[in-house]
C-alpha cells in the first residue's frame, strides 16, 4: 500500500465532509432569500465602499429577534401574573353599567392615566342637560334676545371618554386597571348587515391586583352612588328592544330621561292623590312582600286610570314614578309586530320594582278568544239581537216573495244588506275580530301570527309565571269598553277616575302658572321694520296681547293676595266640568307672562271653544248617519 498517496486523498475527504454543514447566518445565500437584491447591494457597498455589510446585516436580524421574543416573553408573563396574582370583572357595553361607568370616567378624568387617545361624544337629547356640560345661556342669545339653537349648540362642549386601550385608575387607595375593548367572537355566529355599519359591541374590563374582587365590587358601588346622585331628579323611560338586537341588547333599552314631575303640577282632586300615594308607599315597603307572602297572595298592584283625554293621566304616572325613584317600562300593546310569546319575555325581563304603564288599553288592538265568557249579559244580548234580526229577516223575504212581481228593488236591498251583514259578522269581535274602536278584524298594521288576545295579556299580568314586585298602571279614555276580566279585584286594585276640571282645579292650574319666579326674557321683536317700542307693537303678535301694561309689569307688581284674587275671577268665568286641565293650561300658556290679559280674554275663549266643539260634535254625528245609511 502506497501511504503517500493515502495521505494525499485525507484533505479533499476533509474538505467533503465540511461542506456538508449549514452554512453561516451571514452566508450570502440565506441573506439572498430573506433580503432580495443582497447581493447586488453587497457587491456594490464593497465595491465603491469597501465595506462587508453582511455583518451589519447579522446584528440587525439579532436585534428584530431580541425584539420579538422579549415581546413574546413580556406577553406571557403578563398573562401569568394576571391569570395568578390578578382579579378582573367584565362589563357588557348593552348593561347601564357600562355607560355610568364611562361617564363616571369622563368625570374623573384627573383620576386617571394621561391618555393619548380619547373619544369625542356629542352630548345630545337630554343627556346634554346637565349643568357641566352645556353652555351659558347667555350664549345662545343674539342681540335682539333671539335664541339660536345652532349657536347654543356650538358653544356645547363634547364628552372625552377614555377609547380602546389600557389605562390605570387611582381610587379609594387602590390601582385598577381599565381596559376597553371589542367583544371576542368566540362561539358566536357572523353578522352581516347590508348597507349598513354593523353595532358596537364593546366590553370594559376592570383589573386589581389581588385574588378578590372586592375592591372591583367597591369602585363600581361607588360610581352606581354617584352615578344615582348625578341623574337624581329624573326618570328614565325604557320600551322594548328591537327584535334583531334583543338577543345581545336585552328585553329592555333605555330610550331617554327626564325631569321627574312634581305631584303639585298634576291637577287632580287631593283625596285622590293622597290615596294613591299611601298605597304604593305601602306596597313598596321592604317589610310588604313577606306580609303577601304570609297570606298566599301574589305581590303585585294594579292601578286603572280613566277618564277624558288631557286630564292627566299619563302625568300622574310620571309623577308616582319620581316620587318613589322607580323607572317606567311602557309597553304598546297595538305594536302590529308585538307577539304573546314576546310579551311574556317583556314582562320576565322587568326588574324587581318598576311601573309598567301599558296606554290605552281600550284602543290597544286585543284578539278576543272566542269561547270568552267575562261578559255573560252582553253576550246573552247579542244572541237575542241576532235572533230578532233572524226573524225580521224571514219576514222581510216572505214579504219579498209574495211581492216579487211589484217590488224588485225589495230584493236587490234585502242581499246587500245581507251582504254588509255578513261580512261585519266575519270581521267583527265575535269571530276573532279586535276589541276596540272599529271592530274591522284585521288592522292595516297587523301582521300574520301576530296579536296579542285578551288571555294573553291577562296570563302575562298574572298568570303562574307572571313577575311579581312591579306596579302595574293602565289608562283608558274609556273604561266601559275595558273586559270586565281585565279589571276585576286582583287585576287593578285601585281605579282612579280623572274627571274635567273643576273651579278647584281651574284656579289650582292658574295659581301654579303665574308663581313661578323666573320668567324668559322678551325679546325686541320688529314687524314689518317698526321697533318694538312705536305704537304698531302694542298689537297682538304671536298670541301674546300687547297693551299699555307690559308682561315683565304684570308679574312683577302681582302679590300672593292679588294673584289668588285673579285666579278666582278666571275660574268663575270658565264653566265647571266643561274644559280639560290640558285645555284650561293651552289657554293660559298663550298669555304665559300676562295673568290680567288671561283673565279678559277668558270669556271669549269659551265661547270659541264650545262653539267649535259643537261643530265637531255635529260633524262625528253626521258621519255616523253617513255610515249607518251606507251600511242599510
């Protein structure tokens, strides 16, 4: 064996064998690949420079993956130490938790991180009612006293809420962490909305360090404390969700607030306010519910107020409801789309105490069953009425058989009105038709499969699943159409008849006008280039009289004694139990600021007004003969 040429064969094997390693990271093959165009660049910088990028090229991709993984490494240990050492509670952006929350943030501002990034809200309705938030009234007003929304508008500034992102909150000793952010889609399915932006659905989360949310439990206690006294002296209305947001938004969504209105503005008689005013402070007593609960009596109160429109109603409703610091769930019974099946989950998604005012119940579209019996005697009377128009009806066509021959015209009006009779049979309430004014049976507003029947409302009301805890108001401009089941002991508890207005309450209604002290200010209206102080201004304009006495002098120079005198006279010449207080009070807002005014124009308001309502008494008259005779 030749050892010389063995030894000559070792290194090209050597060689071989390192060829096979990876190559280097700064191998212009691998720096090729991720950076296209390396190596033109390369030989260029080394060319003209001389210098070896590569190795520049080296530490800038160390430093990226530095970067990256202490990122990755960051995130992980903040999920460690927020999943052991950290507590959180959620907040969905569909409670009114979430929105005290955020303006409880936005009021709060110095408690807060320095933020980079807010979001700007316009204050509108009468969430821009608030004293910090609107501008000086004085703001509003041009030169000539004029207000000027726009301009009022303007000079409103907008709400600054803190937008996605992290931030740390100081309260109470405490650091908290808030966080805003979208709600993860997980399990839920995709939504497409066509032509339109699809919803916020937002989420807060509250962080603190510890594994108790109790000092969470403590920072939300303390904004519902100041979110209450903030929206003190109002109430909130609330009506049913929508259909296609009821699934994520709740039964129930906040339409607005307002001013909750004192029981001394509503004109009703004052037995009647104190009676109702005990009885639901008895009934919202804490120690009330075991007493119902002791005695097998389901915990609920109903209330039926009646009587003409404009007497105030609605009003009172309201009034009850700033009184005790309950908010109003109204339900529209004639919604067309309104099912018994959604109304059951309305009535299920009340709270444990709320008024729910369900209006015009008689007018509201009810499906009688028709095996109903809750009125025996007037069933018993449509049945002999039926059977008297039978027999006249068998007369009427023997008659028309004996004289066929000379009378045909006998015939032809006997199958028409056979045929109008007929189809108000199939129509009308004994058939399936609607309770209500035009018993049509079929709505123009109503849908198929829709509608809600009597014992659905009354199975809602009271029925074995039916919430306990509410107060429950009707009103009706007409009780005697009301199914005597609806309104039996039970179901309404208490019935409060509102009646036209009286001497009493006519001078209730005027005293209560003209004592308010605060008063806007007139402006310096022009008309037709004349100012304000020639002569041409003493004229009406705009329904205020114009005299020799200007309106600041009427109110300013009228005592206690003088205005109780005035309101006297006035009530004297307006006739009792004629006039609503609503129409009583449009006639006294026409001269708003002039009590002497009023009082002279009063006597001819009332014939005005009782003259036109004999027109309108004659023209429903006329067309109810107009009808009876169409129908004949």
């Amino acid at each position: 064996m030749d050892l010389r040429r063995l030894a000559k064969a070792l290194p090209s094997q050597q060689g071989e064998a390192n060829s096979t390693e990876l190559p280097a990271l700064n191998s212009p093959n691998i720096l090729e690949a991720l950076i296209p165009g390396y190596g033109i660049i390369s030989g260029y910088a080394s060319a003209y420079l001389g210098l070896d990028i590569s190795l520049f090229v080296t530490v800038g991709l160390i430093c990226v993956a530095a970067s990256k993984g202490s990122q990755y490494l960051y995130a992980q240990l903040e999920r460690l130490f927020e999943t052991v050492f950290m507590s959180s509670v959620i907040i969905d952006e569909h409670d009114d938790l979430f929105d005290q929350v955020m303006a409880w943030l936005a009021a709060h501002q110095e408690s807060t991180s320095r933020n980079r990034q807010m979001r700007a809200k316009t204050q509108r309705g009468n969430r821009a009612n608030s004293v910090q938030d609107v501008a000086a009234d004085d703001d509003a007003l041009d030169e000539n006293g004029m207000f000027n929304f726009n301009k009022w508008l303007a000079r409103t500034p907008p709400r600054y809420e803190p937008y996605y992102g992290r931030q740390f909150v100081w309260h109470d000793g405490h650091i908290f962490w808030f966080k805003r952010s979208s709600r993860p889609n997980h399990g839920q399915r995709m939504q497409v909305n066509f032509g339109q932006s699809a919803p916020e659905d937002d989420i807060i989360q509250l962080d603190c360090i510890g594994r108790s949310i109790d000092p969470i439990k403590g920072l939300l206690r303390s904004v519902r404390v100041w979110s209450v006294a903030r929206t003190s002296g109002t109430t909130v209305i609330r009506h049913p969700t929508p259909k296609e947001r009821s699934r994520f938004g709740g039964a129930w969504s906040k339409t607005t607030s307002r001013p909750s209105r004192p029981m001394d503005t509503v004109i009703l008689d004052a037995e009647q306010k104190t009676m109702i005013i005990k009885d639901m402070n008895e009934y919202l007593h804490p120690a009330t519910p075991k007493w119902y609960a002791t005695r097998g009596i389901p915990y609920r109160r109903g209330y039926l107020f009646h009587g003409p429109p404009g007497t105030g109603k609605t009003s009172l409703s309201f009034a009850l409801a700033g009184i005790f610091g309950l908010e109003i769930y109204a339900i529209g019974l004639h919604e067309p789309t309104l099912t018994e099946g959604d109304l059951l989950q309305l009535f299920n998604g009340l709270p444990r105490r709320c008024i729910v005012l369900l209006e015009d119940v008689d007018a509201a579209g009810l499906i009688r069953d028709g095996n109903s019996d809750s009125k025996p005697a007037e069933s018993k009377r449509k049945k002999q009425d039926d059977e008297k128009e039978a027999e006249a009806s068998k007369e009427v066509k023997k008659d028309g058989q004996a004289a066929d021959d000379s009378n045909p015209k006998k015939d032809e009006e006997y199958t028409l009105r056979d045929l109008a009779k007929e189809l108000k049979s199939i129509g009308g309430p004994s058939r399936g038709g609607r309770v209500g004014p035009g018993n049509d049976g079929s709505g123009p507003n109503r849908q198929p499969g829709t509608g809600i029947s009597l014992s659905g409302l009354l199975n809602a009301i009271d029925g074995v699943a039916s919430h306990e805890g509410r107060v429950l108001i009707m009103t009706t401009n007409h009780p005697e159409k009301l199914d005597a089941a609806l309104i039996r002991p039970g179901r309404v508890d208490r019935k409060v008849e509102f009646t036209l207005a009286g001497q009493d309450q006519i001078q209730e209604l005027f005293v209560r006008m003209y004592a308010a002290s605060e008063q806007a200010p007139e402006p310096k209206l022009s008309v037709n280039g004349t100012a304000s102080g020639d002569a041409e201004s003493n004229k009406e304009l705009n329904g205020h009289a114009k005299g020799s006495t200007s309106a600041a002098d009427q109110l300013a120079s009228l005592s206690r004694t003088e205005l109780e005198g005035l309101a006297t006279e006035f009530a004297m010449q307006v006739p009792e139990n004629t006039f609503t207080p609503a129409e009583v009070q449009n006639l006294l807002m026409r001269y708003k600021v002039e009590p002497r005014t009023a009082v002279a124009r009063v006597e001819g308001w009332v014939s005005e007004t009782l003259e036109e309502k004999e027109r309108e008494r004659m023209a429903r008259e006329d067309a109810q003969d107009a009808e009876a005779g169409a129908e004949s």
